[in-house]
C-alpha cells in the first residue's frame, strides 16, 4: 500500500512538473517574437516585465550586444512599459543617423531629467527643440569651443604637476590608488574652469556629483515604468535623488552670489562667468534655473567620462606591456628628460593618441550612448516603430563588431594608424562620442582632460600590479553605471 501511494505521489509530482513544462512552452512559444511582416525580431517575452529577464545578471552592453547576436543587429525589446529599438550594428547605426536623427532626436523623460536636469533644462535632458538648440549653441560656440579648451591649457598642467607630485609623495614602490586621484584631479580642473579658483565646497561638490553619477546610470524601475508613480517612491531614487539635487544647488547658489559681487574680465572667463554674462544679453533668455542647470551638465558629462577613459588606458596598457613599452619610449624621446610636460609637448604623440582611440573603442565611457526617443511613429528599414519608441544605440557592440574589427576584442593600437578615424568612424563603426545632432559637444575637451594626464601618469612612472602579479592578472570586470567604470578599483606600484 505505502509503495503504491509513494508510486502515486510521484506521478503526481511529474504530472504537474510536466504541466508546468507544457505551459512554459506553449507561452513561450505564444509569447516568442510577434514577428509579423512588419515588427522587428525580439526574443520571449513574460507578461509586465517584457524582456527584462533577459538581462537580468548581464552587465547590460554585453548582454544586450549577446541578444543581437541571435536577433538581429535591430531588435525589439519590451522593457517594462517601454518599447525599445536596440541598434547593434555600424549598417544599421548609419542608416538611423543618416535618415532618422531628427524623428529620435528627442530624449525621454526620466526621473533623472526631472530632479537633476531642472525639468529638463539642461542640454543632456532637453527635449530635442528650440531650447535645446540654443542651449546647444552656447555649449559649442561659448562653453566648450576649441579657444575655450585651450583657455584652460595652464590649468590642467598645474593640476596634472600637483597629482604628479601626489604619486611621488606616497613613494617609489608603495601601491597607490590611481582611480581616486584620477577622478579628483578631472574634477579639480573642471571646478577651477567652472567656478575660478577652488571653492571652499569643493569637496562636497565633487562627492554629490559622483553620486549623483552612480544613481543615474543603469536600467531604473522608476524609468520602464513611467507611469507607475508609487514605483518612484518606492525604490527611494526620486528621495536620493531629491537629496543630492538640493545640495548642488545650494552651493551653486551660494557660488553664484559670490559671483555678483565681483566682476570677471573676459578675457579668462570661467564657465559660469560665460553662462551669466549670457543670461542677461539679449541674444538667450536663461533663467537662473537653466544656468545651474547646464553647470551640472558640465560636470556630469565631463568628470567621469575623461577619468574612466584614463583608467581604462591604463589597465589595457598594463594588461599589454608591449604597447606600454611603445608609448612609454614614445614620450620620454619626445620629452628628453623634460621635468614638467606642457600640452605643446605631447600634441604630436602619434602612439600615445592611437592609444587613446583604442581605448575609447574597447571601452566607450557610454556604451548605450544616452536615450533617444522618437515623436512619431515611424517606419525603419520595412519595421513600423510606434511613436515614443526608445532607441538604445549599443556603441559596445558596434565598436567590437568582427565585421569590421580584425580581432576586435583585442587592444591594438596600431589598428588606427594611417586610419582617418578621429572621434568617429566614416561608416559609423566608432562611435565613442555618438553621432548626428545629440552627438557629444564636449570631445576636444574630454580628450584634452584624458591626454595631457595620461601622458604624466605614463612619462614620470612605471607602473606594476601590486604582490608580483603578472600582467595578465588584472582585473578588467565592467561596472554598469551612467558610465562603464572599472569594478575594482586600480590598485598600482609605481616606481620613479
Ligand atoms: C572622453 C570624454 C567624453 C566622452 C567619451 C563623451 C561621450 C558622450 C556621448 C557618447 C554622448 C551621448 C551622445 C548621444 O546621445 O548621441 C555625450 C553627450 C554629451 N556630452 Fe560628452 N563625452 C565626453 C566628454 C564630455 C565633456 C568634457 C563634456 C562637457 C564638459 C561633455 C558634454 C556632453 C553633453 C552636454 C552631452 C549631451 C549632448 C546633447 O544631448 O545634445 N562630454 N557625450
């Protein structure tokens, strides 16, 4: 009796697994890719959450980049209440720049953009329009100009000397940690050609804005589900970012009032002097609110992105020793026992700049660049898009493409020499910086803050991994955040 029960115990048991297993299926397969003639591949969907399973535990440019590779290098994904187009492939990226940048020059609107963005006011948030336009403007011609990034040539030699001296200070053979000042020295020198000479809430402010860097990034509950306001509450971002949002703006007001009482001449403005003598021309009607607002943009869009890109370098060339050996011979026969470099000096480095491109092709601080949105329903390349569709441009999988990239999951310099690829590829297969009119208007300045220390960093030390590990021990593993940053930090011995 007791075998027979047991016997009947374990039928049932297999019974419902298999049940269930014909359920998984059948909704699989009812579920899978709704493909029709005219909607893009996608792969099986669950009910509310879409396709966000699929990237659970991905770091979400590899996993998304592993989804194209079976989809499509144009899929659709359900992400929560949004619908998103992923664009995975040099093809497909030139044909939406090339035909569709206007209908998804928009960005959506994201909790970020609300609190940080002053209702979307800066430029990174800003709707695609006539504000955005002439906030564009003030970016490209009055803000970040090629005069301007020169103007602050003597301030990034002086920081780079100060963090030179720092490494020395701590001594020849002692491990440092490269990451930390990296990030302060990017951050010092956007503060002083920000706001002049320090500010006594320097430190404040450089902490609240990484911060506020670490909680803009990834994939927000708050964001796939715009409408579902208790979400916002709940996951305790709109709080955080509350928080952080009152504390930047507290000390640029008091930096602004500060500001008042003096009288900058124009000849070496900072970014605040050129932002207020603008707001009270004639030419643009910014608000207070706009001018803070583009302030923080500058700073958000500027730290991380440089530092990353420094360390990077720095741990691909020491996970390469030879391309170390090249660039390190490269700037001490250039500098011949010179004690500090001046941005003169190293314009002409053809490997220490190869190594640069390469580095942002292997690691663009931006991998999904930042969000687009369409305003109207469109059809691309034969797929009806509906209207507010999102667009996710993986620059990861584009600049890794094998259809274009000979070994390109390997750090080859010299893959860009005799090569016309400056901060963008002809056929859109680099695109470190994005393309088309959202495209990045701060390059020749990112690459001014990412060169002249890495050159320092290279010239006046050799560096090693700490307790004798091999080269090849270094631990490249990404963190997913606004920008994709080393996981560990840089743990290095340098000797001088
Ligand atoms: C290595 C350094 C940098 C890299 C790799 C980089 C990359 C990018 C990328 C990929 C985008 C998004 C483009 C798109 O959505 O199509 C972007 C946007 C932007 N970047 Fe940069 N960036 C860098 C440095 C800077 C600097 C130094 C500034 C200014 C201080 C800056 C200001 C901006 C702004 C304002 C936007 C938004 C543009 C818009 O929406 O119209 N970036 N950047």
């Amino acid at each position: 009796m007791k075998s027979i029960l047991k016997a009947m115990a374990l039928s049932l048991t297999s019974s419902i697994a298999l049940a269930t297993i014909v359920f998984f299926v059948i909704y699989k397969f009812t579920t899978r890719s709704k493909s029709t003639k005219n909607s893009l591949p996608e792969p099986w969907r669950l009910p509310i959450i879409g396709h966000m399973h699929h990237l659970i535990g991905t770091i979400p440019h590899r996993g998304l980049m592993d989804l194209a590779r079976k989809y499509g290098s144009l899929m659709h994904l359900q992400l929560g209440e949004v619908s998103a187009i992923v664009v995975s492939s040099p093809k497909a990226a030139k044909e939406i720049f090339t035909t569709y940048d206007i209908t998804f020059g928009n960005r959506p609107e994201t909790l970020s953009g609300e609190i940080i963005g002053y209702h979307n006011t800066d430029i990174v948030f800003a709707p695609y329009g006539e504000y955005w336009r002439q906030v564009r403007k003030i970016c490209t011609l009055d803000l970040l100009s090629a005069k301007k990034v020169k103007s602050y040539q003597s301030l990034r030699e002086e920081e780079c000397w100060n963090l030179v001296q720092e490494i020395k200070a701590s001594g020849s053979g002692r491990p440092v940690n490269p990451s930390e000042n990296i990030f302060k020295l990017i951050a010092m020198i956007f503060c002083r050609a920000a706001f002049g000479k320090g500010i006594k809430e320097h430190k404040e402010f450089t902490e609240n804005v990484k911060e506020m860097l670490k909680e803009t990034g990834g994939m927000d509950v708050a964001d796939i589900f715009p409408s579902k306001k208790f979400l916002h509450h709940l996951s305790g971002k709109r709080a955080r970012l509350t928080s952080i949002h009152k504390k930047l703006d507290n000390i640029i007001n008091n930096v602004v009032a500060e500001h008042n009482v003096k009288t900058a001449s124009k000849t070496n403005e900072t970014l605040l002097d050129v932002l207020l003598r603008l707001k009270d021309s004639a030419e643009f009607q910014l608000t207070a609110d706009n001018v803070k607002a583009i302030i923080v943009d500058m700073f958000t869009a500027g730290t991380d992105t440089s530092a990353t890109t420094i360390e990077w370098a720095i741990s691909e060339l020491i996970k390469c020793p030879r391309a170390m050996e090249k660039v390190q011979t490269e700037l001490r026969k250039a500098l011949n026992g010179k004690e500090k470099i001046h941005e003169e000096d190293i314009k002409e480095l053809s490997y220490l700049n190869l190594v640069i491109k390469e580095t942002l092709r292997l690691h663009p601080p931006l991998p999904l660049l930042l969000r687009r949105e369409c305003h109207q329903a469109v059809n691309l390349a034969g797929y009806d898009i509906p209207n507010k569709a999102r667009l996710i441009f993986n620059v990861f999988a584009i600049n890794r493409d094998p259809e274009f990239w000979k070994d390109a999951e390997t750090f080859i310099p010299e893959r860009f020499e005799n090569s016309s690829t400056s901060i963008m590829g002809a056929e859109y297969e680099y695109l470190p910086f994005g393309a088309g009119r959202r495209m990045c208007p701060g390059s020749a300045l990112g690459l001014a803050n990412v060169q002249l220390p890495l050159a320092n960093i290279l010239y006046h030390f050799n560096w090693k991994l700490p307790n004798g590990a091999s080269y090849d021990q270094i631990d490249m593993t990404e963190r997913f955040g606004l920008t994709v940053v080393r996981q560990s930090e840089l743990l290095l011995v340098p000797s001088f």
